[in-house]
C-alpha cells in the first residue's frame, strides 16, 4: 500500500526514467495532456462492450490489464502535473472541497444530473 | 505536500462523498472509465489552440484551471481504481519498472518512436 | 437528407468559415485531431450516467445537443480528412471491406470480444 | 469521390454488416459513444509526438493508417447518428450556421480563443 514514501518515489522514478532516455524534448504539457488522453481511452477500451454490471466483475474484466492502464493514467498525471508543481493528491484533495459546494447533499441526492441543474 | 496521510485521505473522502449523496449507485467502472476520459479531455481543452512552447507557459495556462482538471481526473481514478483495490501509485510503480524494460536506454534515447518499433 | 451535393457543400463551407476567420493557422493536423477527441467527450458526455437502455430513448437524451455535437464531431473529422485529401465517407466504406474480412461472419457472430481474439 | 449515392450506401452496408453478426445488441447508443471516443484516440495517436508541423507532413504521418481510423470514426459516428435518424453531414451543415452566429468574423479573425470569451 502506499505510504510516505510511494508517491514521492513515483516522481523520483518518472525523472530519472525521463532523463536516461533524454524524452523530455517530447514532454511539452500539451503533448502529455495528450498521451493522458490516449491512456484514458485504453481503459475505456477495458469496459468497452460491457454492461454496467459485468463491468464490475472480475469475470469480464482482466485485473492485470486494468492495473497496467491505470498505472499509465497515474504515470502521465504525475509528469503532466510536475510541470506545474501541481501534486494530483493535494488538487484531488482541494477539488473534493469544490465539489462538496457544488454538489449539496441536500439537491442531489440519489440524483445524478449534472451539478449545474441545481445552479 | 503529499504525506503519508495525504493519499488514504483522498479514497476516505471520496468513499464519505460518495455514500452522503447516495452516488455508488451511478458508479459502475464502465461509468467511473467514461467519467475519466471526459476528463482528461478537458485538460485537453486548456491545451488545444496552444504551441507546444506555450503550453509550457503561464501565460498562456491557467494555474488554477489546471489544477482543477488534475484534481477530477485523480479522483475518478482513485474511485475507479478502489473498486479493484487497486492503489493508483503502487501501479504506477509497478508500470514504471515494465516501461524500464520496454524502453532500453540503449535503444530509445532521444527517440519517441512506439517501443513497438524496437521489438 | 444528404444528396449529392451535401458533403461537397459541407468541405466548401468550413473552408470558407475558416478562410474568412484566418484560422487556418491554428489547423494543424494535430490541433484537429485534438479537437476532434474533445469533441467526442462532449458526445460521450450526453450518455455519462445514463443505462446502456436509457442511452436508447428520447426521454434521457436530448436530441438537439446530440444533433449539435454530432455536427461538431463531422466538421472536425471533414477538416483533418481535407487536409490530407482523404473523403471520410470513402475511408469509412474501404474500412467496411478490411472488417468484413477481419471480422468473419461465422467467427464473431452475436459475439463482442475484440477481432484479435479470432485471428 | 463521394457522389450522391455513397453516404447512403455507408449507411446501408453498415447496417447490412451489423445485423449479420447479430451485433446490434452490442450498439446501445452510450457503447457507439465509447467506441467513438476509442477511435478517437486512435487519430490522436498517430500524432502524439509530432510537432504540429510535422503533422502536416506525409513524411512523419501514415497516410493509410490515418484513412483507416479516420474511417472507424466515421462508421462509428454514422452508426450512432442513425439511431436517432440523425444525417450527420446534414448536423454539420446546420452547425456551422451556429458557428457562423458563434464567431463573427470581425470579432474572432485570427484569434483562437474560445467563443465564450467574445459574450
């Protein structure tokens, strides 16, 4: 499990993986936000053809393909974010906060729709 | 910064958000998987009409903007994640030493080809 | 409905649209390719947090914003083809020949798994 | 060249291909929005590293990769329009009388930021 040392480890990882291979010339955040986006997408491809509910099952979903897509996902996350010293723990975290406001218990409870309905 | 606290924090609090608004109902992973590529796309979006010089600029991002994108991306990937006990940074760390094989050093510095391209 | 003169008329329109805006510096391949992804989130985005049977109907989908988004998605995907002189339609139809093949009838009928399953 | 029966014809050989599998149980309008977005990705792919001026180049980008993906959007894209007996040349023509009104030629010439900045 992660504990202090995980994520920080991460980063250290990340650059010293990035600089062996002198790939930062490639690592632009737009570039980045990209490669985010195509991780992304292969998780989806995971789920693609899936109900909702086969989705949550080991049966139908392969664990250690999902663990390698989700590793992907954290790993572009981390570089993208480092470029801004933004940690993604820390902006989920004040995130969570936002949502707390935008999203009252109260309104949308057992709802779905957008937050902006209740606006 | 990320502490030793700071990541158990983030799945503790989305685990209270969650329940309080009655929302595991709509959170299938084929859900949580959609919800994360859309997203990515709109860390995307801060970057579309950019050169990959400006996207490396303050100018030219906005901070705050970006770190709330980062922050929903990190919670829906920890929620997604959670569902197959899987630890995000952990996986990242295991995608890490599966990349430093993929990518030999030798190989790939200073290329950005596929590392199909070097099978 | 499209008639001969539909798509044709289509390509001339975003021509003229960005000609007479001078945004023809801002289309470069990648930035269409970019937005053409954004644009399918905004799609995707309509089905978030819909069942894969409310996704079917009227009630939960809004037939105006998926009209409008399906445009976009069109203009963006005619605008990269054009740059290479690619007719989607005709890549779409030479597409259906290579599936028909990869996807034989016998193998994968009222089957979903990915086509590479079969080879 | 598109003429004024090919778009028809995509439409009917998709139709043709998808009920010989029996594969419309697998086309709910959320899963062609998934499959949309896959393919998607699969575009920004092909230019993930490039500048953006290489991606104007025939030297750096496969033409017939490209074709063929550009051909999966647009069979995923006609397939899930059709669902709702929604022409999406026709879509993209009425939206550009929307972006037409959206970005008015003396306020955005030359100029990529989002419409909503010109409100």
């Amino acid at each position: 499990m992660t504990n202090e040392h995980s994520f920080k480890k991460l980063g250290d990882e990340i650059g010293d993986f990035v600089s062996e291979r002198d790939w930062d010339q490639f690592h632009s955040p737009k570039n980045l936000a990209i490669s985010l986006s195509i991780e992304c997408a292969e998780i989806l491809e995971i789920f693609q053809w899936l109900t909702l509910d086969q989705s949550e099952s080991s049966d139908h979903v392969n664990f250690q393909h999902l663990q390698d897509e989700i590793g992907d996902v954290m790993i572009y996350l981390t570089t993208l974010a480092k470029k801004f010293n933004i940690d993604p723990i820390e902006a989920a975290l004040k995130k969570m906060e936002i949502n707390r406001q935008k999203y009252p218990v109260e309104l949308v409870k057992g709802k779905s729709d957008k937050y902006s309905n209740y606006k």
